[in-house]
C-alpha cells in the first residue's frame, strides 16, 4: 500500500453474514468457468476476510497456477443481482477478443452469492499519486470509449447510472443541503446541474456502461509490476447514457477536464459522437453527474478517506 491509510466508511449491515463455514459451503459449490480445472486450485481457505466493501467480502481461498485467489461474496441480498451482472458483462467482454486499454477481472468459476476470482495485487487510483492518477484518467477514458462502442449485452438495469438527470434531480437537491458546502462551491454545484438538466436528453441507443467507474474502482499495480491497470467492480454495469461514466471519470484528476473528456470523444466510435450539439450536451451532462457523484463521496467518506478527498476536490473546483 501507498500514501495515508484510508479511514473506513460505515458499511450498511450484511444480511447475509460471511463466516468461515458459509465460506467452505460457497467452495464446494464453486462451478469453473470454461478452459478452469478446479483440480488445479491449491485449497488454502483463510481464516479471516481479506477485505470487505459496500456490497462484497473477499476472503481468500488459495491459489491457481501460483495466482492468489479470493471468493467475492454478496454480503447483501441485493449485491446478488450485482454479480450476476458482473460475471454476465465479463464474459462477453473477454469473449469479444477485442484489445482493452485496461485489464479486466478474471472471474475463475462461480457459485450461487458468489464468484472466485483472481487477486489483483495494487492500490486504487484514489491512493496513487497524482501524477499516476493523471495517467490512469487518460487510461481509463479509452477505456470507457471502447467499452461504450462495442455491442451491448442484454443485463439489468440500473436505476441510478445511465438514466436521465432528472430522474436524480430530488436526490441532487437533498444531497446538496446535506453537504454543508461553502456558499460558493453550493452555487457553482447547482449551476453544473442546472445546465446538464437543461441539456438535450439522451437519444441515441443505449450504450454498455460500466456503471460505476470512479478512482476506488480502478486497481494500479506495484511500480515494479508487469501487471496493467484493471477496472474493477462492474456490479453496477447497465445499459444507457454514457453521461454517468463520463461523470466517474471526471472524478478522477487530471490536467484538464476538457482534454481528458476530449480523449474519450477521440477514441469512441458509436453513432453521433462525431456530432458537435451531441457532444456538447453529453459534456454538460457528464460535469452534472460529477458533481451528483461528488456530492455522494463527501456524504459517505470522511475527509480522510481517498474518495472523500477526491469529492471534495471536485466540488472546490
């Protein structure tokens, strides 16, 4: 790990408790992924979690062909639809054989309320420096734009990315007076609202989207590594307005919000991209879902946590 060790978010209570014995359940019903030998896996079930976030536990479980791996555990009943959409979305995408500019998690086989998967060694963006951090932005918006080119998969909707603003505007209003920001920065959030509800909706048709592509969700390997960067977490993947990804990635810090969107609009390939009113709505858009984001940062991480400092940079700017 680099940099301040984050402090912890308050997790919302697991309704499906992970322990040691539903860990070992979970192992025995593991289903390998095609071309996998479960055979092949040196069994070494932890004792104790190897992480924990929102929606997942990780807990390791050994290794395969010397690659450390983890099960990834719904801990929530409703995370059990969002690894369902994972492991959908990753397969399709592995299956394309289209070239990444990012490494994407390699699911090894699945179970009911779970999915094993290789450990990938690293610390988020949020706690690279900044000059990474830069890197990994500009990474991360090829990444989005081949994403949002290629064929879309039938999966689940998500009912807060990729659907229009206005469907967040009550939530925008209550967050923003929850905020507590200087008046200043109050006004400048709601204006950057403001224009990307006022712009031309989404009309064009619905893209593969990520979902939740911000700094916590993108893994930067060792400097000593020849591992490439991997985004991370695709529970929220969708089908819709790219906006809401281009929001994420504005999250991440880069030189220029403009040119970082400019790289994207460079590397995309859907209908309409070359189209400058398109453009130029999806751009205010996608500053409004920043600040949305942003907004949820500041009110779920303390300011001492990685995503807290990250939303509360933005929001400043």
């Amino acid at each position: 790990m680099t940099g301040t060790p984050d402090i912890a978010p308050v997790l919302p209570p697991a309704d499906l408790p992970v322990d040691l014995r539903r860990v070992e359940l979970l192992c025995a019903w593991l289903r390998p992924e095609e071309g996998v030998e479960l055979e092949r896996i040196s069994w070494a079930i932890g004792k104790r979690p190897r992480g924990e976030g929102w929606d997942n536990v990780l807990w390791p479980i050994g290794t395969l062909d010397g690659a450390p791996l983890v099960l990834r555990i719904a801990r929530r009943r409703i995370s059990r639809e969002l690894l369902g959409r994972e492991v959908t979305v990753l397969r399709r995408l592995r299956g394309l054989g289209t070239t990444l500019p990012m490494d994407l998690p390699r699911v090894i086989a699945t179970a009911e309320d779970a999915v094993a998967v290789e450990w990938i060694d690293g610390v988020t963006a949020a706690e690279s420096d900044v000059a990474r951090q830069e890197e990994v932005a500009e990474d991360l918006a090829r990444m989005l734009a081949t994403i949002h080119s290629g064929p879309a998969p039938e999966v689940g909707r998500n009912p807060v990315r990729g659907v229009p603003l206005v469907n967040r505007a009550e939530h925008f209003a209550t967050d923003l007076e929850r905020a507590g920001l200087d008046e200043d920065a109050a006004r400048r959030a709601a204006r950057t609202w403001q224009a990307g509800i006022d712009a031309e909706e989404w009309q064009g048709r619905e893209l593969l989207l990520h979902g939740d592509p911000h700094p916590g969700n993108v893994v930067v390997p060792p400097p000593t590594s020849a591992s490439t960067v991997t985004l991370i977490d695709w529970g929220d993947t969708t089908r819709g307005d790219p906006a809401s990804d281009l929001g994420a990635l504005l999250l991440h810090p880069s030189r220029s919000a403009t040119e970082l969107l400019g790289a994207y609009r460079t590397s995309a390939a859907w209908t309409g991209i070359e189209d400058d009113a398109i453009w130029e709505a999806l751009q205010a858009r996608a500053r409004a879902w920043a600040v949305r984001m942003a907004l949820a940062l500041v009110l779920v991480y303390p300011e001492g946590h990685s995503l807290g400092r990250i939303g509360r940079r933005l929001l400043a700017s």
